[in-house]
C-alpha cells in the first residue's frame, strides 16, 4: 500500500485528532488554556506516538518536547498549540467539517498541522533522530520558547515547520525578520483650558514621532515600518503628560534589520528623529521625553536557508504522485526565523491548506490533508536516510 493511500485511510482518525485539539481553546495570554491545551496536545500525541512528551514549562507556559533516538537530533518537526482565539470563540466558531471544508479557532494555524505531525512521525519506518517540539507561545513572539526552538534546532540537518501554507497551498521558502518597538513620551499634564501652555504635551510629541518612524519604510527593499497602537493622555480636558505607541517592523534582510534599529535608536536622543523640531520649538518651556522599548524579534528567513529543502520536497512530491509544489515569500514571521536564524536549513508552510488564518473565514481544505501529511513523511524519512 502506498504512503499516500495510508493516509487517505487514516483521514477519518487525523480529522478526529484535529477536531479534539481544536475544541481545547487556546488563547496565548491565558496561562491556564495553554496548559490545559498542553494536555490535550500530549494525549493526542501520545495516542499516535506511543509514547508521552516530556513538558517544559518556562514563564508558566507550557511547551512539549518528544525525542527520539538516543543519537543527536537530526530533523525538528516545529509547531505551537496556542492560538489568537479567546475563550468562548468555540460558541461562534464550533469545530465543524462540511462540505469538505474543516472550520473552527486555530484550526488553520496551526492545530491540523500538530495533527500532521503525529501521524506522519507513527507512519516513518524509523523514527531514530527526530525531535517534535510544540510550544505554547508563538503567537506573542516566542518569548519564553525562543531559546528552547534555538537549542532543538542547532545542530539539526532541517527544521520542518508545521504552520499553514500560504495561498493555493505553496511552501513558505522565505519570510520577513521582525522587530517590535514602543516609543513613550513624558511630558507635564495642565488644565486644557485655563493653562495649556504650562504642559507638554505628549500627543503632539507623538504624531512627529509617528510620522518619522514611518518615513524609515523603504519600500523597494520589502522594509516595512508601521506605528500601529497609540495612547496618549487621560482626559480631553488635560493637557497629556504620558503616551506611547507600537512600531511593528517588517525586513528581508538583517542588514536592513539592522539599519531600522540604529536609527530608531535615536528616540531617545531629543531632537534626532530628522523632524523633531516641533518638540524643540513648538512645546513650551522644553520638549517631550522620549524612549525607545523593544528591538528586533525574530531574523529573516531567507531563500536560501529553505532552497535544498524546498528542493527536496519537490522531487518527493512527484515521486508520490502530487500535483507540483509551489512556494512563496510572506511578511508573517513563524519560530522557522529562529530555526534559520541559528543556521538551520528551514522549510516553512508545510501544515494545512486552506485559508483565514486568525480571522472569521479559517478554515482548512480536507482534501488536501492526507497529500500534505504524505509529503512530510516522505521528507523527514528522506531527510534521516540521507
């Protein structure tokens, strides 16, 4: 019988697997979900593996860790159990699969691809060398995994990561590097209206800042520098003394990754955003305190880190019959920029096709699920053998 007819016959139990984690919710910044939906993840995997993930735990989130093998680890098999959907999503957006369409919060991104990972490892004829690590914190940055995705993968001939494809189900072979910024102002709250010019006023601090952090784009490089959340003030009767703002920062290249940082680095100097000057002659008496929290994220993942795997997988895909695989870059950045980062070779977007991801419409093709878990068997058992 043929590794694609295996897990053909197998679609009733993967689409049970998913179902089941999709039903424990998830929400990143609830530490009890997370756990809960550890658990769960861990008895699904367990189920298929045969054997139980050690659980590392780390700011109080929960990551599971399954190694195989007593030599070094040489294929990494990456993904996450939380999700971007709060408690209660499960009411408006049950679990559903008609019409050949799986539905339901994180079912795209990435709990079919957990799924995926389970049963393409119980199909391998020899499992030696392969570690599977599922995190808990992905969807915030990582900030309590990124050493332990780091440690899994250094040394790994691939990471495989499990996220859904892009559009039309192409492997994702490049993604941006991101960093995340906030810039706070300080200034001196005053009546409004009886007195304004005894403040300093952090609102109009803030929009020459927003305008220049977004002059620092260039988009003929694929950088990308948006302000994004911003707060200022308490009342609209008092001059604001305190506000901020986030900068999310898109980049395909360390280099330009780089330059964003140094030259945001200037918020803290007065006077150095190149349009500053209404902080130092419009405001009374002196200008707005700035700082500058935060700094970059994750690195590129670039084409070349993924071109021998994406290879690869395009011979294994004829081989078993399936239409030509197809690749993109995107802006959203996944734990493979770690991977990569670390000197990794890195495939990406190798989990579910299908679409939505994060929104209303997420869903999951189930007919595309058995080619998807053939492909990664057939990788990560040519990737061991080779």
């Amino acid at each position: 019988m043929s590794l694609l007819t295996r897990m053909r016959d197998a679609l009733p139990d993967l689409l049970s697997d998913i179902g089941e984690l999709v039903r424990c919710e998830s929400p990143s910044d609830d530490l009890a979900a997370v756990a809960r939906s550890a658990e769960v993840v861990a008895r699904v995997g367990g189920r298929r593996l045969g054997v139980a993930p050690e659980r590392i735990v780390r700011d109080g989130r929960t990551h599971l860790r399954w190694r195989f093998g007593a030599g070094p680890a040489r294929v990494l098999l990456l993904g996450h159990h939380d999700t971007v959907w709060p408690i209660g999503s499960l009411a408006t957006h049950p679990f559903t699969v008609d019409g050949g369409v799986l539905r339901g919060p994180g079912c795209f991104d990435m709990k079919a691809g957990l799924a995926m990972i389970f049963h393409a490892v119980a199909a391998l004829p020899d499992r030696d060398g392969v570690t599977i690590l599922v995190t808990g914190d992905e969807e915030l940055g990582s900030p309590s995994s990124r050493t332990l995705v780091e440690q899994e993968a250094t040394g790994c001939a691939a990471a495989l990561v499990l996220e859904a494809s892009a559009p039309g189900g192409a492997l994702k072979t490049e993604r941006k590097g991101v960093s995340l910024y906030r810039v706070r102002a300080t200034g001196r709250a005053a009546h409004a209206g009886l007195e304004p010019e005894r403040g300093v006023n952090t609102t109009i601090a803030l929009a020459e800042a927003v305008l220049a952090v977004a002059a620092l784009a260039d988009p003929s490089l694929g950088t990308t520098v948006t302000p994004t959340l911003l707060t200022s003030g308490t009342t609209t009767n008092t001059v604001p003394a305190a506000g901020e703002f986030a900068i999310d920062v898109r980049v395909r290249t360390r280099t330009e990754q780089s330059r964003i940082h140094l030259s945001l680095l200037g918020v803290e100097r007065k006077g150095t955003f190149p349009s500053l000057s209404v902080a130092e002659g419009a405001l009374p008496n002196h200008a707005a305190a700035l700082e500058l929290v935060g700094g970059p994220n994750r690195p590129p993942l670039d084409a070349a880190s993924s071109a021998g795997l994406y290879a690869r997988a395009e011979k294994l895909a004829a081989e078993l019959g399936l239409p030509p695989l197809t690749c993109a870059a995107v802006g959203g950045a996944s734990d493979g920029n770690f991977t990569a980062g670390v000197g990794t070779p890195t495939l990406d977007g190798l989990g579910a096709v299908g679409g939505g991801a994060h929104a209303d419409d997420e869903h999951v093709l189930v007919a595309e699920l058995p080619a998807r878990t053939a492909l990664l068997t057939a990788l990560t058992t040519d990737l061991l053998t080779s």
